[in-house]
C-alpha cells in the first residue's frame, strides 16, 4: 500500500513537472492545474488512507 502511493505521488507530480515545463499556458492557468491537482491528491491521499 505504501508503495502504490509513494508510485502515485511520483508519477503525478513528474506528470505535474511536465506540463509546467513544456506546455505554453498563462501563468493563471498553471497555478489553476497545481492547486486542483494537489487537491485532488489530497482528496485520494484522505480516500486510501481511511480518513473520510
């Protein structure tokens, strides 16, 4: 279990890392796509760990 998160943490946030870096977008709608996106790994995190 630890380690499918420690995977799912990596992967978004090398996905999240791409994105910033190599798609041309307004800097309004970059931090827009960070803050859902850390929310929702936020919402899975509370989810698999039982908390909600």
């Amino acid at each position: 279990m630890l380690l499918n998160i420690i995977i799912t943490l990596i992967i978004v946030g090398v996905l999240l890392w791409l994105i910033n870096t190599y798609l041309p977008m307004d800097a309004k709608i970059k931090s827009i796509l960070n803050i859902v996106v850390v929310i929702a790994v936020i919402i899975y995190l509370v989810r698999l760990l039982g908390l909600i």
